[in-house]
C-alpha cells in the first residue's frame, strides 16, 4: 500500500506539473547576437554604422568591375570609347544587337545598392541624436548627421543620372509595409532636383556649424580624406544643378510621356534658361568660398611646358588627394587589373608586358582624326592606307615598329 | 462464443445463450470479510477488442427482489457492496451502441466475487461501434464527425524496412511516394490531400504521434507492433493539435496485453530482392556510333575510327586496350536478400498486462563487393526492433503505463557511398576504360585533382562507411479515474523522453590511378604501357561523425464522459509541452530547446447516436512566433446525422442499412519559418569604408542590420469537409466520400516584391503566401462474401484526388501574366513550350530568334513558342510547363480471396497527374564532360536520314554549346510518370487444427508467401517512375519475394 501512495503522490505530481504551466517555457531568448538598438549605444558601432552609408560608393576596380561588388556595374562596358568586346562575362555586342536574355540582371544591380545606403543614412539621421550621450558628442553627432544627409543626397543624384527620376523617401519603409506602402510613386526630376539641392544645403549648414578653428569644416573629420566636407556638399549642389539645366532634363520633348501612372508628368516639357544660371551661380559659389584656399589647380613644375602639362595631367589621377581632388573613394581594391585592362594591347609586341586593351580607341576614333598633314582621311591626297602593314615610330615611341597602314601618319 | 483465459479459479457461472462470457477470478489481494452477511462483486468491462467500456450500465437483482445498480468507471471497472453472500445474482449490462447484455447466477462468496465481462458491439456488421482513435482520445466510430481513416494494421505486414512504403493506396486521403530503393534509406514521402503549403522552412508532411507522442517517427516501427494506424484529415479532426496540425496528423498506436494467458507469436521470412527496372545505358556500339554521329553534327571529327569501333566489339581483341564495359553489370548483383524475424509475447493478469517484441531485419543491396579487400564494404543495412508496453493497475481507480520502444540500427556502405554508384555509372562511358587493369590497378584519368568516375573502383575499391543508430523513445502514463469527484471525470499524465544517438565511422581512400598510354600502349616487353595519372592513397584513412537528437514531452488531460439517456456528453482539455534540445549544439542560440506548447480541448455531443456535434479547439505557443503573437487559436465545429437512425429513412432502410452525413468547418494551424525570426540583429560583418591616404589612414568596417525581425506567426488551414458514409448490400459493401477544400493563409515565407528602392539589405520575411486545396478521397469496402462453398471475398479500393493552387507568393508583378506561378499549383515548374523539331533551315528563318537561348539552332533542334509573340524567343516566352512529381491521383485496390485453409490478397496502387523534368544525361547526352553515358534509347533521336517528328531525342550534339537550345526545360522534356503498380501478393496456408496443436499449446500457424512491387505499368520507360531523378541517378526500387512461417502459441 505504500508504494501505491507512493506512487499516486507521483501521479498527483506529475498532473499538477503538467496542468501547471509555467508562462515562461516558451521565454528563452538568444541573448548571444547584438540587438538593433545597440548601434546607437556607443561610438564605435555609430561610427561603423555611418561607414556603411559610404561603403556603397562605386569603385569601378571592385572584382574586375563585373556586376556584382563592383558598384559600377558593367556600364563601363557600354560606353562607346570602351571596347570589352572579349570579356569573358559580358559582350559589347550581346548589348548592341540586343541580345542580352530578360534574365540578365546586371543593369538592375545598382538601384538597390544605391537605396541600401539610403536607408541606412535616413535611419541614421533619425537615431543619431538619441545616441549614448556619453560616449558620442554633440559636436560628433552634428557632424556626422551632415555627412549621412549628403551621402545620401549625393546617392540620389547617382541615381538621377543613372535612371532619370526616381523614388524619394523622406523616411525609411517598414519592414512589415503593406502592398499600398511599397506602392511608391517616381517623382517628377525636378522635386527630386529640389530634394537634393535643398538635402546638401542642410548638410553643409551641418558640417559648417560642427566647424572648429581646429577642425576646419571644409577640411574632412579628422583629416580622414573621402569624408563629406563643406566643400563636397557644395560641389554637388553644384553637379545636380548642372544635371537639371542640361537639355537631357531641361524641357526634352522626347520624355513627354514619361509619367507616372497617375499621370503626373516626370519630365518638365519647358526649357529653363534660368536653370543655367542657377547651376553657374553655383558653381561660382564653391569656387568663392573654396578656391584657392581648399581647392586648387594641381600643377607639376617642369622646365619644359609641354612635360609640365603632361605630368600634371598624368599625376593629378595618382597623387592621392592632391589640391584638385573634390571627393573620391580612398583604397579602391584591385587597381591592377583596371590598369591592365584600361593599358594598349601592344600588338605585335613580344617580351613586353601588355595590357589587355579593353579602353583602346577603336577604329572609328582613329578614322575621325586629322593625317598629320592635316587631311581628313576622306581627301585622296592625305595619303591614307586601309589596309596592309608598315614599319612606323610613334613620336613619342624609341623604336620604329611593324603596324596597320591605317594607323600610321 | 468468446472464449477467455482462465486466470484464477474455475469459473463459477457461464450463460452459454448469452453472447457474452464470463469468468470469475478469485481475488487473492481482497480481505477477507467472513463475519459479515454481505460481500461485494466487483468485476471489468471490456469490449471484443479487449479495450475498457467506461459509463457502462450495471443493474443487479437476485431473486429476493434485492436490486442495486452502478456504473463501470474510466477504466472500465464497477464494484457493488452490500450484497448478500452465497446468493445468486443476475447482471445487466448496458450502453450505447453494445448489446445489452445479461449474466445470470453469479454467486456472490464471503470472500467477494469477481467477474470479467465482454461486451459485443450492437452492429458489428456495420462496424459503426467500434472505438476508433482520435486527436487527444477514442471515439466510438459513428459518432465521428470529422474526416479521418484508419488502415487496417495487417496490410502493413510486409518485409520493408520502411513502412511509409506500404501506405500510399492503402488509405483514402494520403499521398505517397518512394524516392529510393536503397537498403535502410528507403522510406516513402507522405502528404496527407496532398500539397497545401511551399517554400522553404515550411513542412508539407503530416504530425506523426506514436503512443501519444508527437513527433516520432513512422519509419521506426515494425508493422507486427503496430495495434492501430489512424489518419486525420480535416481540421475537426486536427483543430486540437493546434498549429501543428494543418498538414494533418497520423496517429499510431502500439500493441498493449490484454489479460489473459501469455501469448507468443514467432515470424520468420526469408527473401530476395531485384531492380523493379534498371536503367539501360547504351552498350559500346551504340555509344561509339552516337557519339560519332554527335561529334559530326557539331562540326566535330568523329572519335572513333571504324577500325577502333570493330576491335572494341571484336571478341578477341585485347580489352584493356579496347574498353568494352557494362558497367552496370559490373557493379551489380542480379540479386540480394532480405531476412525478418519476430517475436512477441503478450498477456497478463487483471492488474498487468504486457506486450513486449523484439524484430530483426536485414536487407542487403545488390552492389558487389570486391572479395580480395580486406574490409567490408557490403552495402547493408541490419536493424534490431523491441517493444515493451506494461500496463499496471496501481489502485482501483489507477493506471499506470510504461512503454519502451526502439531500436538499433546498422548500415554499411562502400567507402564513397552506395548512392555514387549509379551517377558514377551513368558518368562513365563503356568505352573509356575498363574497371581495373592487370595487377587491380584502378583505371580512370584525372579530372582536377579527383579521379574520373569508375563505378567499379568507387564501390568496391574506395573503403567504407559504417553508420550505428541507436533510438529508445520512452513513455509513462497515469490514467486517474475521478469518478469520485465526479462520476464520469477521469485524469491522464503523460511524460515521454526519446533519445537518438547516430555515429558514423569511415575508412576510406583514393587509390593510385592508371591510364593507359593511348599511343604507345604497349611496352617493349608486350605490358601494357600504364601511366599514373593521379597519386592516392592505397591505405585507408580514418573519419567519424556523431549526430543525436533528444525530445521530451509532458502531457496532462481530463477527460469527462457521460450518458444521461439517450443523450452523450464528452470533454476533455489537454495540455501538451514539448522540448527539442539540440545536443549538437554550437552556439547559444541553438542550444536553446525548440519548445511548443498546446492546449486543447473538445465537447462531444450526441443524441441516440442520431444527431452529432463536436466542438475542437487548439491553442498553441510556440518560439518560432513572435512574442506579441506567441499563442495561436485554432477552433473548429462538426456536425454529424445519421439518417439511417431516422423513422422517414424506414421506406429507404432496404437499399441502406447505414447512411451518415456530416460537415466540418475549422481552422488548423501550421508552423514555419525559423526560430527568432522575429528578432532584428545587427553584424558587425558588413562593408565598411577607408578613408585617408596611405600614411595616414583610417578604416571602419561595417555595422548594419543583419536580419529584420518580422512579425512572425502561424500559417493558418482554413478546413472544410464534406463527408457521406453508406452501408448497403446488407452491410457488404460501404462507401465513405469526403469532399475537402483546405483554405491555407500566412504561408511563411520571404517577400519578394519589396522593391529595390526600400533598401532593404535583405528581403524580410513574413506569413504572406496564400494556397488552396480542394480535392476528393473514397473508400470502397466489400466485406467479405461467401463465393462458394469455403470460398469467401473481399475488396477494397481507395481513392484520392486533390488539385492545389498557388495564390499568393508575395513576389511583384510579372512581366507576363503566363509567368505568374499564382494560379498554378504548387510544385509548378517553367520553361519552354517545345512546338516540335525544326525539319529546315527555312522553318529557322521563318520562326522567331531562339538565338537568346543558346546560339543560333539548328536543323534537328527544338523550336519553342514565342509567346509574347516579340519575335524573339527569351526568358519572357517561358510558362508553367510541369506540375511536378507529386501525383494528383493516387488510387489504391486490392481484393483478399479465402479458399478454405488458403488465402490470398493482391493489392494494386496506381497515381496519374505526375510529371518529371529530364534532365542531364536523360535530355541531352553529350552535353556535359566528355565521358558521359548514355541511355540505350538515345537511337530513338533525330538524323539527318530520318527527319523524325517526335523523337525522344532531337539532334545530338556534341558539348555544351551544340546542346545549348535544347538543353532547357521545355515541354520536350516533361514526361508522364503515371503508373500502375502490382504492389503486393499475399498469399498463404493456415495449418487447420490438429492434435499437434493441441499438444504443443499452438494456435495457428501458417506459411506464406509475399512478394513486393511485382510489376509496374508507365508510359515512362527509362527508370522506376518513382524515383526521385531527372537522369537515373538514383538507386532503384527494388522487388522481393518472400517466403514466411508465422505461429501464435
């Protein structure tokens, strides 16, 4: 009998647990990922998290500049003074003879890479004043609020340029958005004109009132060259301004049914001088306030001029940040392989090192320039050759070398 | 007339006129209570099936006029004090939907009496009162409101290693396929009315609870110990379990003792196993002469010259240096066997009753081994099955049950994996080399730094791999009769720990590598001019892996049941917890226990088993939910009549004898996604920035949002059913039809139609896809009729129909509306419409540009619709062109003929409504590396000499680029893979009675014969249209016959 008590007691138990349930069994909550709102809990997070507003600056040398991780794209390919007509992912001509399947993506890669630091800058506009005050300032918070707001303003001008109008969010979309949420309309090119324009003068006001005597505001945070300064944000004021005075945007009839689906038109359909005066007084703005204090013509001092010229124009594309660098994007990756793709194929060249020649000028270009006697090619008397080959010096080669006829003279 | 085992003193009463029998058992544990003038009776109600009648009627009178009455309680006992000792009483038993039932001249001793009484059930021709199994409980069979079938245990008792094998056909409602063939690794895929869910974290196979416990596995179990099969099909039936019921639920349940005298039962079948069909490849002279022919049609000289393609065929010439292998025939056996044994004993006391088995089975594959290794590298799997269910009875009103189940298994296989066998086959051709040269030298060339496929070497010759799993799933219950508190209210704990622990050990290698030298392929000396192309390793190196699982589960319920009259009331609540830890474990978050809570409950109601209703609902928690919307409710109602039980029903009773309708209407639920999908983290992983220059530089790597918690919950199974259940033919031959429509919302999943301009570093997830289901399921059933004399059928036939659809993927708009897979059914795949081969090069011209897909075509290729009519044939031309491998139809029939001592049972499984995507070396042979295979049907193609219109294959061509416009999805390429199958034959003797048995205490005995998968009937010719491949690459299902010998003593 005393087992059986025993064992009615482990029942009873065995009931009570089970009908007693404890509210916290499903409670268990990883506590080994950080959470969302620990970004904003100390410097060093608010400083990586701005970072990935400027990680998605184009580099045109990322991973040989193919569609994804180069943030360039493949529109290099494209672009009628290059000639990747050997790549090995992309043909020029499958995009010629428009034979690129629906299914290649590449061209939409951008749009989403350019949004991404969108987002992330308007989030970090938001939260930024709510940061740790301990361990982020005042000072700090200003300033990098200005910097987020003009990567932002200047991404969208990329995308201006790139697409032609686009979406503007004022605020980032929840990730629970409903169907009527994401149903976002373009704006029409001229408020998005207006967003950025007006976006870059909050900047400015931002970084130049975070300025000190010890950290100039058109000098970049820390002398961290790639920084948003006064300077950039000015510069492109300038360039959107520019964007919208050109005849691509200024009154082109030939984008009248550019519309949203409710009909607002995208595309203004009257031509604005003023525009050109707006972007020039611009433009005159930056160089009142930044030339030559900040910005400057970069020279290289040369007894002979010509080499002068020569070596300022080569040089002023190697010398990091040099007086005539407005804004750039430090340490791109894998510079070689531009290099040696952008480098002549050195026909006919043994034991030398080529390149790949992927941005020689193609036989058109070189058809479009005078003889050096100063004939056109189409003049019988310029003594131009289709076909056959001739040994020829380059001026500015050492040594004679075999080569087409057509390139000669 | 039942006979009971006697356990206790020789019965005292027995009414032979009564269909019940009785015995009475003397009760040693009872006092003695001589003084006194009255004693008591006290006995146990069970039904035939040995299971405890609850709410029994129990009226006693003795001829003195003294009466008395009781009820039996949940555990099916009565007792009655006050009675007058040494006098004769009569019983009378009643309840809903049994016989009542009388015993008459019970003597009543000092000592108190004891009985043991057998209820028959009223219409045990229509089987309408049988209890059957339910969510959470038993209910009487015609009281049922919602869709649920049962399989009758004894047509699962075949030789498999999986018995998901042997369900598909065998019960209406459940879809099933078998992917391989593979010893041990062959179980089937089950869907209960098919498909309702997609995408992936998001399970589409039914809940499987075993003796109570959700979870567990069906491919565990041997058939012998299998007591009941149930499975519940609409969301009446599956509304308790919540959100985990919605893909509906399939309940086992093992054998339990019944009291009485031990029974031992011994089950001993030997048998052998084949390829239902082995894929045919093509022999040396067809893959030379179609290679040939490829290669010139690509522009390509010819490989082989008539003098190379004659010696290879040539009989006498040297073979190591003119290949000419079956490589099939090389690595396969013609047959293997398979072996299983079982023994169970099973009985007990009035307080005690236990069934407890053990089962062994092997099954051996039928790839060879190399008898020269010195390790085995048998591909063979061997499993050891026990059982051990005791229940006590602690006090009168106490139940205790303990039941162990498990098993350990072994599998052995070569070193490189049996399945590599036949990918292996089918990526070497019968030319290239043959399987080892003189001196067991492995032939092959260099691929990279890995050998070119040589099936031979790779099964034989590459060590092995031996797999141990050990599984022991526990259960303890307490079942607590309260009629004390309230007459009808009984309580039920439950505690279940199961435990899997898998290791896997391996020695294996890559041997040396030879080639011979094609040029010179002799040596001075007349040897073969043999070149090491790659270095190995003769010796065998040494790896291990463990993996284990753990599952607990607790579990309390009350349940309340009642008559009063003609009306029954039933209830019961249940709590049910449940915690899955992860041994394996390696980051905090993971070892967090999966946990899941449910409550449920049910309200039956009934009315002279005339007019039903019940009432079910699930509330379920669980971690995957987010916290704001952690705990789901899931209601459901069912209605039921039984016309047949009507007056009005009279002028029709003759045509029926049983005619029941009932509706259900409810809501399951379903959990997918992943857990802490609702959390928003944060890596410290992403891109970053430089800044400065190179002297003086600062760089940040990134932070941003690594995963955006979404609101997550359950996806939920709006259900409704329709079901009509019919006896006529004087109860023969009944029909149960169901009507279904399944209603699925919140399907998790990732939304695709965020647009690119949110930002969004991923796309988030959410409950956003949308399904429905319709479909039909019957059942057909003859009980069995006398032909002639000793000659007796019977038939069943099942069928199921169910059409799913896509209704909402959240993905944006598409181009097209025929690319839109919304409105398609689920497993719906794309491609081309293939409008047939192009005859010219004019039919090229004039049809739109196919250049886009893989050059420009030629004549002998397909030609594709261009749908949107743009002239140009491209991803924008491509529709839903398959509905995918999951049959719509699934139709099962079998018949059981009894011929006096004889019996036999066939049973045929058909499905219509699938289709497979070729692929690979089943759609464009030569497309891939140089040495592939080929199907023997690749001369059924397309020739310059034939023109053909429709042959299997269009032009062959030689490498990827020649292939490139027909190696797509296309039409082309979908095939039917309906069948017909010869599923099983049963067949065997019953040794009649004899004295032997008498003498020896054997029951029966019978020997048998059964065979599995006999033939199949497919438009689709190239492999088993089961498996689970586009190519063949798969290890076939396999065939067997068995011979058996079964005894119960």
């Amino acid at each position: 009998m005393n087992i059986k008590h025993l064992l009615s007691a482990f029942a009873g138990l065995l009931l009570l647990s089970a009908f007693g349930s404890c509210k916290k069994y499903l409670n268990d909550i990883p506590n080994d990922s950080l959470p969302a709102d620990s970004i904003f809990s100390n410097l060093t997070n608010v400083k990586e998290y701005l970072a990935q507003v400027y990680a998605n600056i184009p580099d045109p040398y990322t991973n040989n500049r193919t569609g994804n991780g180069g943030h360039d794209g493949y529109y290099n390919y494209i672009c009628d003074d290059a000639n990747y007509f050997s790549h090995p992912e992309f043909t020029s001509t499958n995009f010629m003879f428009n034979t690129l399947s629906p299914s290649f993506t590449t061209f939409e890669y951008l749009w989403p890479e350019f949004y991404k630091p969108v987002r992330t800058a308007t989030d970090f506009i938001n939260k930024i004043d709510g940061a740790n005050p301990a361990q982020v300032s005042d000072y700090l918070k200003l300033h990098y609020k200005g910097e987020a707001r003009a990567m932002r303003a200047i991404f969208y001008f990329w995308m201006l340029r790139l697409y032609g109008p686009v979406v503007i969010l004022p605020n980032i979309l929840p990730v629970d958005a409903s169907d009527e949420q994401l149903f976002q309309q373009r704006a029409p090119f001229d408020s998005c004109v207006n967003y950025i324009s007006h976006q870059l003068d909050s900047a400015y006001d931002e970084i130049n009132a975070s300025g000190t005597s010890t950290q100039l505001p058109s000098q970049p945070l820390n002398l961290e060259y790639g920084r948003v300064t006064t300077g950039i944000c000015k510069a492109y004021k300038e360039q959107v301004l520019m964007l919208a005075a050109s005849p691509l945007f200024n009154g082109n009839p030939s984008l009248t049914s550019l519309k949203n689906t409710d009909g607002t038109p995208l595309a203004n359909q009257t031509y604005d001088q003023q525009k050109w005066k707006t972007a020039a007084d611009a433009a005159k703005a930056f160089i009142d306030e930044f030339v030559p204090t900040t910005y400057n013509l970069y020279t290289v001092a040369d007894t002979n001029a010509f080499n002068a010229a020569y070596k300022a124009c080569r040089d002023v594309v190697t010398t990091d940040w040099n007086s005539e660098w407005i804004f750039g994007k430090s340490y791109c990756s894998t510079v070689g392989s531009y290099v040696n793709q952008a480098s002549p194929k050195l026909v006919g060249y043994v034991n030398v090192t080529v390149g790949l020649g992927f941005y020689s000028v193609n036989q058109s270009m070189v058809d479009a320039y005078f003889m050096n006697n100063g004939l056109p090619i189409t003049d019988p008397a310029s003594g131009y050759q289709q076909s056959g080959f001739t040994t020829f010096k380059n001026p500015y080669d050492v040594k004679a070398r075999s080569t087409f006829n057509q390139w000669v003279n | 007339m039942k006979i009971l085992h006697l356990v206790g003193r020789p019965c005292i009463a027995i009414t032979p006129l009564s269909l019940l029998t009785c015995l009475l058992l003397g009760l040693a544990t009872l006092p003695a209570q001589a003084q006194k003038k009255t004693g008591k009776l006290k006995g146990i109600i069970t039904n035939e099936a040995g299971v405890y009648l609850s709410n029994v009627s129990v009226d006693i009178r003795n001829t003195s006029g003294h009466t008395a009455s009781t009820m039996s309680d949940s555990l099916g006992i009565f007792e009655v004090n006050g009675l007058a000792i040494d006098s004769m009483y009569t019983l009378s038993f009643s309840m809903v939907g049994y016989k009542t039932t009388e015993m008459r001249d019970v003597l009543i001793k000092a000592g108190g009496s004891s009985i043991l009484v057998q209820m028959i059930a009223k219409d045990t021709a229509t089987g309408m009162n049988a209890v059957v199994v339910v969510g959470y409980g038993k209910q009487r069979k015609i009281t049922l409101t919602g869709a649920q079938s049962t399989v009758n245990t004894s047509e699962l008792k075949y030789p498999v290693a999986n018995i998901s094998t042997m369900l598909a056909g065998r019960v209406s409602g459940l879809v099933g396929v078998q992917r391989s063939g593979l010893p041990g690794s062959n179980s089937a895929d089950i869907w209960i009315r098919g498909i309702s869910t997609f995408g992936s974290g998001n399970d589409s196979h039914p809940l499987i609870i075993v003796d109570g416990v959700k979870g567990r596995s069906l491919d565990d179990l041997v058939a012998e110990d299998i007591a009941s099969f149930t499975i519940l099909k609409d969301a009446s039936a599956t509304a308790v379990y919540g959100a985990e019921g919605a893909n509906g639920v399939i309940i086992i349940t093992l054998k339990r003792g019944k009291p009485g005298k031990i029974t031992l039962m011994g089950n001993y079948l030997e048998g052998i196993t084949s390829f239902t069909k082995l894929p045919k490849l093509a022999n040396a002279s067809e893959y030379m002469n179609l290679r040939n022919e490829a290669m010139t049609a690509s522009g390509l000289a010819p490989a082989y010259t008539q003098d190379y393609i004659d010696s290879t065929l040539s009989k006498t010439a040297n073979h190591y240096v003119y290949p000419n292998i079956d490589w099939m025939k090389t690595i396969l056996n013609k047959v293997a066997h398979n072996r299983t044994f079982n023994v169970s004993a099973t009985g007990g006391t009035e307080n005690t009753q236990y069934y407890s088995s053990l089962s062994y089975y092997e099954e051996s594959s039928l790839l060879r081994t190399d008898g020269l290794q010195n390790y085995d590298a048998a591909t063979k799997y061997r499993r050891f099955n026990f059982v051990s269910n005791v229940d006590m009875k602690l006090t009168r009103t106490t139940m205790f049950r303990l039941g162990l189940n498990g098993f350990v298994a072994e599998f052995n296989q070569p070193g490189n994996g049996a399945l590599s066998a036949f990918g292996d086959a089918m990526r070497a051709n019968p030319v290239l080399y043959p399987a080892l040269y003189p001196g067991r030298l492995v032939a092959g060339i260099a691929e990279g730094t890995t050998p070119s496929p040589n099936p031979y070497a790779d099964i034989t010759q590459s060590g092995y791999q031996n797999t141990f799993e050990a599984k022991i799933s526990s259960t303890v219950q307490l079942e607590q009769d309260l009629g004390g508190i309230l007459k009808g209210l009984s309580a039920n704990a439950l505690y279940s720990f199961d435990v899997d622990d898998t290791s896997m050990q391996k020695r294996t290698r890559i041997r040396n590598v030879y080639f011979l030298n094609q040029a010179t392929p002799y040596l001075p000396d007349g040897s073969l001019n043999l070149t090491q192309v790659l270095v190995g390793s003769e010796s065998l190196t040494y790896g291990h892996s463990e993996a284990s699982q753990r599952n607990f589960s607790l579990q309390g319920q009350l349940g309340y049941s009642r008559q009063f009259g003609l009306h029954s009331v039933g209830g019961t609540i249940v709590y049910n917890q449940r915690s899955i830890p992860n041994p394996e474990a390696t980051t905090y978050t993971d070892a967090i226990p999966v946990r899941t809570q449910n409550y449920a409950s049910r309200v039956t109601y009934s009315y002279d088993d005339k007019y039903l209703a019940e009432f079910d609902g699930g509330y379920t928690g669980s971690q995957v939910f987010s916290p704001e919307n952690r705990y789901g409710f899931f209601p459901s109602f069912s209605v039921g009549w039984v016309l047949s039980r009507e007056k009005f029903f009279t002028p029709l009773s003759s045509l029926f004898d049983f005619f029941k309708v009932r509706y259900s209407n409810g809501y399951s639920g379903a959990i997918g996604g992943t857990r802490f999908d609702y959390l928003t983290t944060i890596t410290t992983g992403a891109a970053g920035i430089s800044f400065g220059t190179p002297s003086a530089n600062a760089t940040y790597s990134g932070i941003n949002i690594s995963h955006y918690g979404a609101n997550v919950r359950w996806a939920k199974s709006h259900d409704q059913d329709v079901g009509v259940e019919l006896k006529t033919l004087n109860n023969k031959l009944s029909l149960t039809v169901d009507w279904f429509s399944k209603y699925r919302t919140g399907v998790f999943l990732t939304r695709a139609n965020f647009p690119g301009f949110a930002g969004l570093q991923y796309n988030p997830d959410g409950n956003y896809g949308i399904t429905i289901n319709k479909g039909i399921d019957a059942t057909l059933e003859l009980a069995p009729i006398p032909l002639a004399r000793k000659l007796n059928f019977s038939f069943r036939a099942t069928l199921s129909y169910n059409r799913d659809k896509l209704l909402e993927n959240g993905a944006a708009p598409y181009e097209e509306p025929y690319l839109d897979p919304r409105g398609q059914n689920i497993l719906a795949s794309q491609g081309y419409i293939a409008e047939g081969i192009f005859q010219s090069q004019a039919q090229i011209d004039n049809h739109a540009d196919q250049s886009g897909i893989g050059g420009k075509p030629r004549v002998g290729d397909l030609k594709y619709k261009d749908l949107n009519g743009d002239g140009v044939v491209n991803a924008y031309d491509q529709t839903t062109i398959s509905t995918g491998d999951v049959p719509r139809w699934t139709f099962g029939a079998g018949f059981n003929v009894n011929y006096s001592n004889f019996y036999l049972s066939a049973f045929f499984q058909a499905i219509e409504g699938a289709q497979r995507m070729m692929s690979d070396i089943a759609r464009s042979p030569f497309a891939g590396g140089a040495d592939n295979n080929l199907f023997a049907n690749a001369e059924d193609r397309w020739t310059e000499e034939n023109h053909a219109t429709h042959p299997f294959y269009p032009r062959l061509g030689y490498g990827s680029s020649a292939n490139a416009n027909n190696n797509v999805a296309s039409t082309w390429w979908v095939k039917d893979i309906s069948f017909v199958r010869f599923k099983t034959l049963d067949m065997g003797y019953n040794i009649p009675q004899n004295k032997l048995f008498k003498k020896t205490g054997v029951q029966d005995a019978r020997f048998y014969v059964t065979a599995i998968n006999l033939f199949y009937w497919s438009p689709f010719k190239l492999w088993d249209p089961e498996l689970n491949t586009g190519d063949g690459n798969s290890y076939p299902n396999t065939r067997n016959f068995s011979i058996g010998f079964q005894t119960h003593f």
